[in-house]
C-alpha cells in the first residue's frame, strides 16, 4: 500500500544536517529504458521481445538476480544462458542485459556540486551483473561515490523496508544523516516512512536543488 498519504514533513527542535546524498543508479544517476534492454535481447536471442519479458522478467529471474541469489556475474551469465540458450559472447550478453542504461552526464555534474558538503552514496535494485559491466562500462559515472550499495549485496531489493535498514547499516549512519533520491515513488515513499528524507527525481534539477537541510519523512 502506498504511504504517499501519510508523507509530512518532521519537525526538529534544531536543524537536521544530512551528510550523505544517496542516490537511485537506473534512472537518476542512468536514464533506463527497459524498452531498448527487450528489442537488444530479442535481437540477439532470436525471440519476440514479449516472450523475453517472460523468460526474464516475469520469470523472477532478474529479480533474483537483483536480490543476490547469484554469488557474481559469472553465475548470472550461466543461468542466462540455461534460460534462454543463448549461444553468443560474454560481451554480447553483457551489452545486451545493460543495453537499458545511459549515462546521465548532467546528474554526475550536477553531484558533483555537493561533494564539498555531502558524500556521496549509490543505492540500487540491481545484481552482480550489471554492478561488473556498468563500472567497467562507465568508470567515470561511479567516481567520487564512497559507497555502493548493489541489492544483491544486501539481499532485499527497495522498496522492501529491510533493504533501507540494510543500507543505513552498512554504512554505519541514522536517518538524519541521509538525503535519498530515487525515480521510484514506490521507493521514495518506503524511504520517508523508514524516516529518511526523500525525493522523487523528475530531472536533473531534482539533484540540483537538493540543499542538504533535511526535507519530506513519515510522521511516526
């Protein structure tokens, strides 16, 4: 059930100064286009992009993917293959799987504003897959980042509860010290309730505009 009702924004007796920006890779830090992701893969697999889909999504597969029941990519790759008897290169594959994601150059600048008085995180449904490809890919997309925080590596994928608490342990923060932005409502909804300060990324703008002084969360 959405919270979108429930979002407030808290009151603080003294201004609640986050350190950390987190921020969504697969549409914010990426522009995503699953569409593009099914006619690569229907290409390259000889299949129609709905049967694909099927295969790959509505499967479970890449959820799982996502949540960390493969150890790494090597194993991602093998189990594509079985599914889809697909027959090609380690490199086909790997473009076509991550065919949906393009570098956003004026959100990697546009972070680059707040390195001076925020650090930066990456927070992310994706698996071992795309976490190898992409930062081989795009090095420099992920530099000034001093964490990233791949869902397989958590085992809950957002906009579960257990993976917001996942990542605030893992980098050894509270929900004070952390704005998040993410293109999922869904998500950014689940954060404010786990009382993060959270937005929902409509453009570049929206990383822009971030001014590190807290903003909307769940009244508990």
């Amino acid at each position: 059930m959405s919270s979108r009702g429930t979002v407030r924004t808290a009151r603080h007796d003294h201004p609640v100064r986050p350190t950390h920006l987190i921020v969504d890779l697969g549409g914010v830090l990426f522009q995503f286009d699953h569409a593009t992701r099914l006619r690569r893969l229907s290409t390259v697999l000889a299949l129609s992009p709905a049967r694909v889909n099927d295969l790959l999504w509505t499967s479970g597969f890449s959820a799982d993917c996502d949540a960390g029941d493969f150890a790494n990519a090597v194993e991602v790759r093998e189990h594509f293959r079985a599914i889809t008897d697909f027959a090609g290169t380690d490199d086909e594959l790997d473009a076509a799987w991550c065919s949906a994601f393009r570098p956003d150059h004026r959100v990697r600048h546009a972070l680059e504003l707040h390195r001076g008085s925020l650090r930066l995180a990456l927070f992310t449904n994706n698996g071992p897959l795309e976490e190898e490809v992409l930062r081989r890919q795009h090095p420099e997309m992920f530099d000034g980042f001093e964490h990233l925080l791949f869902s397989h590596h958590l085992g809950h994928r957002k906009p579960d509860p257990v993976a917001f608490t996942s990542a605030l342990s893992r980098l050894s923060l509270s929900v004070d010290d952390v704005l998040f932005i993410d293109d999922n409502p869904d998500n950014v909804d689940a954060a404010r309730c786990q009382g993060w300060a959270a937005f929902q990324f409509l453009g570049p703008e929206s990383v822009e505009q971030v001014t590190g002084m807290g903003g909307p969360r769940c009244q508990v």
